[in-house]
C-alpha cells in the first residue's frame, strides 16, 4: 500500500497538524518508506491468534463511587493559554 | 570529603547515614558539578533551590533518625515525569511553560524516601528516539568521546539526559522511561545501568504518555546496586494506574547475592544478526564466558519472531501515540497558536508549531494504521503477532530463568549523523522484544569498543523476577570490572 | 400496526432508531473521583484526569458497571461477561483527551427488548446494545463575540448509551419507546431521567421507505431532549424525506440538528466532514470481566418492573388496565398508590382487592388531575400517603361519604391537613343517627305534601327530589344509605 499526497492530507488533518503543501511530498516519502518497512508483518502467520492489548494479567482495577477529586478549578486551569470567568476559552468554530 | 562526585548512590546513602557528610554538602557539590556540566545540555530545567530545601529535610530527617533509604540522594527527573510546580515538557515546544499541579506516583516515591532533585533531564521529544536529538533544548551530549576524538556523540535516547548525567557524575542516579528501550539503549551508550522494569512494576501516573502499553519508568545508575536501590523506592502499585501490578515489591538490593550457580541463562539464537559488529558479538561471548565460570548454565534458546519485533513496535507504539498525544491542543495548557482563525485552524497551527519532526511522524503513521481500512491490515496484525513475540518469550522462560544478549548493535554514534528514521529505529532492536513483551530487563556497561566506547549487555527476566535480572547483573558487573570513564572535557 | 404517512405519490412508511444517552445515577465519574452532580461552578468538578492532563490515568466507578449491569437485565438483555473499553478519536473543545473512552466492539451490554403501548396495542422494540462512555463537557457559544467557553464538569461523567434496532414506525412509537426506557430506567435507579437537564438525550434515525421495501438512507437527528421535541422531529424529518425523494431528489446521510424554535431539523455542517474515529482498545485500561455469580447477585437487587407491576395490579387487585397503566408509568406514583393501599388494608382491615379499585380511582383521577392543574408532581403533593389513606379509610368506614370526601380532599390539598382533623372543623361527619334522619325525613315530607302524593299515586321518580332535599337539610352529611332505606319505608307508608 502506498500514500499518496491526498492520504497525507486526510491524515495530517484527521491528526489535526497543518502540513504545508510543500512539505506533502517529502513527509508522504517518509511515511512510505516507514510503511513499507513494518509491511513484512505480513509474512508472519496469524491465523486464529488473539491480539495482545495488554500485557498485565490482572483484573480490571475498579473504584469505589466515592468523590475523591476536583474541587480545585484554580488548578484546572493554571496553565490555560486563556481562561475567563472560570472557563477555558477558545475560538470559536468557523463552518 | 574529597570528591562527593565519585562516591557511588549506595555509598553516598552510607555516608549520609554515618553523618559522614551532610546532605547540603553533597547537594551543594552536585549543584555546582550540574551548573559547571552545560555543555552537555544533560538539563533541560534546573532546580537548585529546590535541591538544597531537600537536602535540609534530608538533613534534619537524618539528625532525627526517620530519614527514608533516599535521603540526600541527589537525582535527575527526565522530563517526562511530571512534578509539582516544576517544568515538565517532556521536551517538547507544545508543553510550552507546563507546570502541573501534581505529582508523578514515582517521583513522589521518591521524594517521600527522601531523595533530592536536581533538575528535569532532557530527552527526545515525547520520548520518540534513540539518541536525545530532538529535546526542544537541544541535543544532549554524551560524555564520552572517542579515544583521541572530539566529535560529540549522543548520549542515546530517548532518556538522554539521565544517562549523560549519570555519566558525566552530575546526578548521583536519575529516573528514565522504557517504551523500546529508551532506558537500556542509553545506558549502554553512557557505561550506566538502567533498568526497565516489568510492565506494571512503576506506576505510569503522572509520567506523560507515549505509548501506554509499552511505557515503563525505571532508574539510570552508576552501579547495579545503586539501580537496584532506586527501583525499589520507584516501584509499587498504584491504585490511580489501572495497569500497575499489586505484588508485593521486593529488597532488590538484596538479590545481589553473587551466587547464581546452577541458574539457566538462554541465548536467544535470533538475537545473532549479520548486521552486527564483530566487536559486539565478540563482547556478547565474553558475557556468556563470565556467567559460565560464575557457575551458571548456558542453553541455547530460540524466539522465532525477534526479527518483526521493531515493525510491530513501529505499528503499535505511534497508534497509542497518535491518540495519547490528541491531548494536546493549545486549549488547556502548553502552546497555543492562534492566528485568529476558528478552533480547528488553532488545533492544526497550535500542533504543526509545537510538535518536532519525528513526533509529527509517528503521530500521522499512527493515525493511518487506526484509520477505517487499514486497522485490521496494520494494527490489528501487530497486536497479534506482540502475542507471538509474548508467546516466544514464555516458552524459552520454561527452560531459562533469564537471557543474555547485547543491549544496541553498536556503540554511541556522532550527534547529527543518523538522519534516516529507519537506520534509527534500528538501534533498538534487541530491547523492543522485551518492551512488547512486558518483561523486566536490564543494561549493563561490559566492556568498551576498539574506540574506547562503553558498550552494554542486557539481561532479560520473567515477569516480576527483576531479582534475577539484578543478581545475574551484579556477576556481570563484578566479572567485567568496568572502571572506564569519560574525560570530563565538558567542566567548564 | 404501521402508521403510513400519505405523499403525493403514495403511502410512506417512516423507520425511527434511537441511541438514548442516559447518566448513570453515580456520585463520582466514570473513570475519575470528581463529582458528577449537575449545576457546579464552571470547572469545579473537574480531576487532573477530566482536565486530561498529562500523564493521567483512568479507573472506572465500581458503580457505575453495577448499573449498566442492571440496566440490562431490566432490559432483559445479555450481561456480555467480557468488555473491552475503546478509545474514540477525535477532536472538540470539550473533548479534552482528544478522544472519547467508549465500548465499540465488546459492549457490557447485548441484545434486550422494551415493550412499549400505543392506542391499547403493544409491541416491542429491539435493543442492539447498551454500553458505557464518558460524557464530553459543555462549550457555550453564546458567552462572547468570538470565543467559546468550554466548562468540563460534565467530562468524564458516566453515560449509558442504549441502541434500539430500527423497530419504531411512527413518531407515537419514539415517544412510547423513549418514555418507557425512561420509566425503566427511574424504577431501578440507574438514570434519574431528568431530560431537562440533559441527564436523558436522543439521537434519532429516521429514515422512510414504500412498504415492504429495504430501508431508506437514514438521517441523525441529535440531541434531542424531550418527548414532545423528538416527535415533532420526527414529523418534521420525516416528511422533509418524502417531500425530497418525491420530487425526485435523494437523501443524503447526515446529522441534523432539532430547532425547537422553528419546529425543523437542519444540517448540522455545511460539508459532512468524514467522520473516522479510529477505535482502538483503551491501552490504559484492561479488559472488563464480570462473574456469572456476580450478574446474579446484582439481579436480585432489580425492583418490580414496570410492565410486572401492572400485571399484577390488573391480575390482583382487579384494576383496570388503563388505571394500572396510570399508575405505574412514573416509578413515584406506583409508590404513592401501593402505599396507599397497604394503609388502608391494614387499618380498614379490607382485603386490598376490595379496596383497590377505589383507591386507583382516586389516585389516578381525583390526585393526579389536582397535581397536574397545579403543576406538582407527586413527590411533593401537598395530600401524603398517609393522609390519603385516612381519607379513603373514613370513606370505607362509611363515615364520610363521597361527595363530603371530595370537600375534604379539596381542604386537604390546600392545607395539607390531616382528613379526620377537616372532617371534625367543618363538621363533616356522616349523620348516620337513624332516628335524627327519621325526623328530617318527616319534616321533608310535610312540606312537600303534593309530591308525596304525586309519588305515591305512581309518580316513581320524584325518589331523587326526595333524597335531595334530605342531603340539603342535612348538609350532605346524611349517610345516603341510611336516607334511602329510610325514604322507602315511610314513602311506602
């Protein structure tokens, strides 16, 4: 499978990270050569063999429904680039 | 007191006990050895003010006798970890001025046995590298040049900083992170021990994510013993991580017997590659000789899929990274680029400015092998074949209590040099299998390369048996009798 | 039965899906230890976890897995013993990890099915899934010219997500069906139902076809959060549909949104972005099992369901129907009402299948219409149990009548008053003195000689003249079957 410069483009925007166009090219080489690398999984059979999400046997860990947290606004936003009356605060959506 | 620099942690941690030395005096000398070694751009923050109010409560615990098994250590924190009211950027531009409000599990362990900080380490942004290039302070440099050389090397990566500061005696031990080998690779490049702990054994709370099922804190040290005494305060379980194992964490020091007759030591065969340098095989052999004579038994073990180990890394670890790194979108901390566009320019502008090269890689590589049509093909395929790579683990640990192999296919190599990603991520091919696998593995220096390089030897253990690791370590280490170290050109 | 719509060129039949979200009941979030209660200050109940700040982690709410497991069950649903929460990923102010923790493909959840009634037939609806999220928090748009306010106390709250099969043919059906989740959901206490503040919301797909023919592409109606909203959406959708495919245009696939104002739907974006969420298991958590004898421990904690509820209140205490279905369509009534019953059995001594009739009667009319005239619910009726039960006590005990109980009910829902204490200020009590009704009666029929005559040379119906002027005189307070007997006997002379 190859990317082309549009794929790039879906993707960089999907991951929402701004690509000029100029960059296109070189980062769709680079992310071939990348792909076309890890692609030898496909010799590898895995017929019938579960995937591995996470090493750790363990059972889920669960809390108590108790409020232990929050309480501290101030906190929350102390490293806000901007924040107003105790909200984040951000520009709007343009459609 | 001569010379604090060259005492190890664990005669350090003696002396201290004794009284022989104060923890300020100690900090004091660290602090001046920190601010004379910039050269090496080791630190990306320092924290001098608050190392010498450590080394006071240090001081006044030990007076009082309630001083923890760390007090008066003074220890680099890579950037990574976060801590309190303190800079923590994970070197990169987009935690641009980040100061969290808490706490790291790890760090705070730290802290509560009394150890002191020094500063923040650099490393590669998010923790993306092998070689701390891409820290947004700059590169790291690694002590260690070349016999009659004065090319700059790099320190390996990504936890760079911690092993050049080790190095280099400007922190008496220093925290890393593991998610390929970004602790092993850079302590085999600086002739330090680190040790990457079982999956689970550190709490990952509070350490900045890069890929959540692979990344594990463990510490960078001059000694097995001083590595084995960091990890016991390090480690524990932590109700806030949902992956972190309760099991009961043992006196690592104490596994230190020297006694490992009889032990079963594999050598994976896969591990033999045609790409590697003679020297390091060679090296390979003599570790292999070591342990034989020490009474232990060598078998020959096979783990078939070693060779599509670094592709299925290179699949998994940037899909998580693709996500865990969505968090950072200039709304709620860090850097924000606003060019007066709507929220999603702001996102796309804030990320394109804020995040290096190579994250911006692994961020798209990871996006594409999540997206719809591609999951099954790449992510999909390389969780399943991590459960091949786990299996292959499992059988050779029914005939061996550990494996033995080389830690990086070569010495540290010139800042600069290495500019393809591939070549790049080559460096960590025989420490990823472990990574994916989850077990506890360990580098140690064993000897030095024709240029008079430190290289390492990695040991690898069952799951939660980082004690054999550490016994079988401290054999290697006291066979070896490595006693090398850099020339100090960087003292300023 | 379906409900056809009529086009210009044919019948239309609409198929209506839904995904309600529903806030599980939960002190804490889903995966944090901050709040989840509504109406905080911006931000105040917000974790370094909510916030997504570096480095933080997720543990789930124990609770939180107990009530999406009793949600299923009450749905009669499989309990999926291995669940696995996945990342959702994408990006919005108020989705701070820049992605969603989400179950896409192990739900805790699988298939179950509601029974909903419309016009006195029923039918059921398909459940696909149930499965558990975070909630995302809240951007207010209209707080500034060109910023957005993002306040995250709702991050990380904990929603179920309840997915019907496409069974619904009429906009009536949608309501039945979101109104009886609702009911369900309030009678075991997993969702508090509150619509109004967002604690239940619909997204509803529509979509219309010709009878017997395969599904139309289908629209997203979003967020919609009342019943009266999502039929009217629907109405409006679904012949915006109609009008489309029969002036020969096509439906596109897309999110709308319900303007409440104008009564329509609209496209949410002007270019449908394509939506790519990339799912992948959440590699900070580790897969959810659940023991068989654990779903069965949280099953016996389920309460009588609504539709068990009113079987029986037909099957055993002889209720009507329609009353039963009164009755148990709010969690709180059927509480009043059953209440109310047991009082009175036990201290009127009647078996409640005597007693029963009456007292729905009274609740589901008399007490319902007061409330409903007044704008109370029952929670906070001004008559308690306890002294409805009174009242329907003294009634039984014939010491008040009818029509004096409906004076007292009137005085007790004004005051709050207990009945007996009414009864005895104003005087209410039933004359049931047969010798004081005697002379009234005596007195009634000297002054009306000439009926008394009419009556008896034949003229029957003059009876009722006759018993009320007695009520008159008495005030009403005559016990009417005492005043009867009594009439007879001297009439007949």
């Amino acid at each position: 499978m190859s990317i082309d410069l549009a794929t790039v483009r879906r993707i960089a925007h999907l991951a929402r990270i701004d690509i000029d166009d100029a960059a296109l090219a070189p980062m769709a080489g680079e992310l071939n050569q990348i792909l076309s690398w890890v692609e030898q999984l496909a010799q590898v059979n895995t017929d019938g063999v579960p995937p591995l999400t996470s090493v750790v046997d363990a059972e889920l860990p669960r809390r108590a429904d108790v409020v232990t947290d929050g309480g501290y606004p101030q906190d929350v936003l102390a490293n806000a680039p901007r924040a107003e009356h105790g909200f984040f605060a951000v520009p709007k959506v343009i459609e | 007191m001569s010379d604090f620099l060259a005492l190890t942690l664990a005669e350090a941690r003696d002396g201290l006990y004794r009284r022989d030395f104060t923890a300020r005096e100690l900090a004091d000398a660290y602090i001046e050895a920190m601010a004379a070694a910039r050269a090496l751009n080791a630190y990306c923050a320092e924290t001098p003010e608050r190392a010498l109010a450590m080394a006071a409560a240090a001081d006044q615990a030990l007076a009082a006798g309630n001083a923890g098994p760390l007090a008066g250590i003074p220890l680099g924190i890579k950037d990574l970890f976060c801590t309190k009211d303190v800079l923590s950027q994970a070197s990169s531009r987009i935690l641009e001025g980040f100061k969290p409000r808490y706490e790291s599990t790890v760090t705070a362990n730290l802290w509560r046995d009394g150890a002191v900080m020094l500063g923040k380490t650099a490393m590669d942004e998010f923790a993306m590298g092998s070689s701390t290039e891409t820290a947004v302070t700059g590169p790291v440099t690694n002590p260690w040049r070349g016999e009659g050389s004065n090319k700059n090397l790099v320190p390996g990566g990504s936890s760079g900083g911690s092993s050049a500061a080790v190095a280099a005696k400007i922190a008496l031990g220093a925290t890393g992170t593991d998610t390929g080998g970004s602790i092993r690779q850079p302590a085999a490049f600086t002739g330090t021990v680190g040790i990457k702990p079982t999956y689970g054994r550190c709490s990952r709370w509070g350490i900045i994510a890069f890929a959540s099922s692979l990344d594990q804190a463990g510490p960078i040290a001059r000694t097995v013993r001083d590595a084995a005494i960091l990890l016991k305060s390090m480690a524990g379980h932590d109700p806030k991580d949902s992956t972190s194992i309760n099991a009961p964490v043992p006196d690592f020091e104490a596994a230190l017997s020297g006694d490992i007759r009889g032990l079963k030591v594999g050598i994976p065969k896969e591990y033999h590659t045609t790409q590697m340098p003679a020297e390091i095989e060679a090296l390979w052999q003599q570790g292999i000789a070591w342990l034989k004579d020490a009474g232990a038994k060598i078998v020959d073990v096979s783990l078939p899929h070693t060779q599509y180990a670094l592709a299925t890394y290179y699949i998994v670890a940037p899909a998580e990274a693709s996500s865990n790194l969505a968090r950072y979108d200039g709304v709620r901390y860090g850097l924000r680029v606003n060019n007066g566009g709507g929220l999603h320019d702001m996102y796309a502008k804030t990320r394109a400015a804020g995040f290096g090269k190579e994250v911006k890689r692994r961020i798209l590589i990871g996006t594409y092998v999540l997206s719809a049509g591609y999951y099954d093909a790449y992510y999909l395929k390389a969780q399943q074949v991590r459960t091949l790579i786990a299996r292959d683990f499992a059988e050779a640990f029914k005939k061996v209590d550990v494996l033995l192999t080389p830690t990086a296919p070569s010495s540290a190599f010139g800042i600069g040099e290495t500019t393809d990603p591939i070549a790049m991520y080559l460096n960590d091919v025989f420490t990823v299998p472990a990574s994916l696998a989850g077990l506890p593995a360990m580098s140690l220096p064993a000897g030095l390369d024709k240029a008079g390089l430190p290289l390492g030897l990695q040991l690898i253990g069952k799951v939660l048996d980082e004690e054999t690791v550490i016994k079988v370590g401290g054999v290697i280490e006291r066979a070896a009798g490595f006693a090398a170290q850099p020339k100090p050109w960087w003292r300023s | 039965m379906a409900k056809l719509i009529e086009g210009a060129t044919g019948r239309w039949e609409v198929v209506i899906g839904m995904e309600v979200h529903a806030q599980v009941s939960s002190n804490a979030k889903l995966f944090s230890g901050a709040s989840a209660t509504y109406g905080a200050e911006p931000n105040s109940q917000v974790s370094f976890v909510d916030a997504a700040m570096p480095g933080m982690l997720p543990v789930i709410n124990e609770e939180c897995i107990r009530q999406a497991v009793r949600t299923g069950l009450a749905l009669g649903a499989e309990i999926n013993l291995y669940s696995v929460f996945d990342r959702k990923n994408y990006f919005y102010a108020d989705l701070p990890q820049g992605y969603q923790i989400s179950q896409f493909k192990h739900p805790i959840v699988g298939h179950g099915r509601v029974t909903i009634e419309v016009e006195g037939e029923s039918r059921e609806v398909g459940i696909t899934r149930l499965h558990l999220e975070q909630d995302a928090g809240k951007s207010l748009h209209d707080q500034h010219p060109s910023l957005t306010y993002v306040d995250l106390n709702r991050s990380g709250v904990a929603l179920m997500e309840i997915v019907s099969e496409p069974d619904m043919r009429s906009s009536e059906e949608a309501g039945a069906y979101l109104k009886k989740l609702r009911t369900i959901l309030r009678y075991i206490g997993s969702c508090d139902g509150n619509m109004e503040e967002g604690s239940m919301r619909a997204d509803v797909n529509v979509s219309v076809r010709r009878p017997g023919e395969p599904l139309g592409t289908r629209c997203e109606i979003k967020n919609v959060n009342s019943v009266r909203f999502l039929q009217q959406a629907i109405e409006y959708e679904a012949r915006r549909q109609i009008d489309i495919i029969e002036d020969g245009g096509k439906i596109d696939q897309e999110t709308r949104l319900f303007d409440a104002a104008k009564g329509e739907t609209r496209s949410m974006r002007s270019k449908e972005e394509a939506h790519d969420y990339r799912y992948f298991p959440d590699p900070d958590l580790l897969p959810l099992k659940l023991a068989q004898a654990w779903v069965d421990e949280v099953a016996k904690t389920l309460p009588e369901l609504p539709d068990a509820k009113r079987d029986r209140f037909v099957a055993d205490l002889g209720l009507t129907p329609y009353n039963a279905s009164v009755l148990v369509a709010e969690k709180e009534s059927a509480a009043y009402f059953e209440a109310v019953l047991a009082e009175l059995t036990a201290v009127s001594g009647k078996p409640a299948r005597e007693v029963a009739t009456q007292v729905a009667n009274w609740v589901a009319g008399d007490l319902f219409g007061a409330l409903n005239k007044a704008g109370k619910s029952i929670e906070n009726s001004p008559v308690s149990a306890h002294n409805f039960a009174q009242l329907q006590k003294l009634m039984v005990d014939g010491q008040i009548s009818g029509r004096i109980a409906k004076e007292v009910f009137e005085h007790m829902l004004a005051t709050g008053d207990e009945p007996a204490k009414i009864v005895a200020e104003k005087g209410l009590v039933q004359v049931s003195d047969s010798a004081a009704i005697a002379a009234i009666i005596d007195e009634v029929l000297a002054e009306n000689a000439d009926k008394v005559a009419e009556y008896r040379s034949g003229k029957d119906k003059l009876f009722g003249f006759f018993v009320g002027q007695v009520m008159k005189k008495t005030q009403g307070k005559a016990n009417p079957q005492l005043v009867n007997e009594a009439l007879k006997a001297k009439l007949a002379g």
